[in-house]
C-alpha cells in the first residue's frame, strides 16, 4: 500500500506524520509530495496498489487547486487536512470524496491512527 502526502512546502506536521507511521506500519510505501504534479505523477504511477492519499492545504485558494485534479484520485482513500472550518472549504473539500476532513489543530492525532487502522482492515 502507497501513502501520498501533499504538503505544500514542507512542514512539522509532515515529518512528524511520517515518522509516527514510519515507526508503527514498516510494510506502507510513503510518498511525500511538495506539488500538485507530483501529486498525479504518484497517484498515476502504479495503479494497481492501493493508495492513501493524505492532502494538507494552506488556504481555499489552494484546496480549489487541489479539487481541480480530483479525477486522478478517484481510485484512492482520500484524507483532506484543511485549513479552516468554513463551510464553503468544507464544501469545496467534499467534492473530493474524502474519507476523512480534519483540520490542522487535530491533524498529529488523527491522521495516523486512521491510517494504521485502514491498513490494518486491508490487511487482514
């Protein structure tokens, strides 16, 4: 199973994120992406696996950027990370599907254990 992370530049959640799975989850293939086309390339690259695909945005400007290539993730088990809890990002953010919406003051406790938990569930 692949992990894609998009995080628009590089940030303590990132590292913080992929370290906790790196230490509990040694079989999960993580991906961390800086752009949107990095984003498709990897979502795009092997579409046999499974993939999580865990989006982080800074603002509604950039989730619109990110809802604008929903069509290359369709096939996968989608994360968003947002911003703010407006309702129009929350509306924005739905038209990707996600599996899960969070924002950024929740995101080091939930993110992961859904990760390890969905893992675990395809695994069986």
């Amino acid at each position: 199973m692949k992990l894609i992370s998009y995080f628009p530049a590089q940030q303590n959640e990132e590292q913080c994120l992929l370290a906790n799975l790196m230490n509990n989850i040694e079989e999960l293939d993580m991906v961390p992406c800086h752009s949107l086309q990095e984003v498709q390339y990897h979502v795009g690259e092997d579409i046999s696996s499974q993939k999580i695909v865990v989006l982080s945005t800074t603002d509604r400007n950039e989730l619109s950027n990110v809802v604008m290539i929903r069509e290359y993730l369709n096939d996968s088990i989608i994360m968003c990370v947002l911003p703010n809890e407006d309702p129009e990002t929350i509306r924005l953010a739905h038209l990707l599907h996600p599996r899960i919406l969070t924002n950024n003051s929740r995101f080091l406790e939930d993110i992961p254990i859904i990760i390890k938990n969905i893992f675990e569930c395809l695994h069986q």
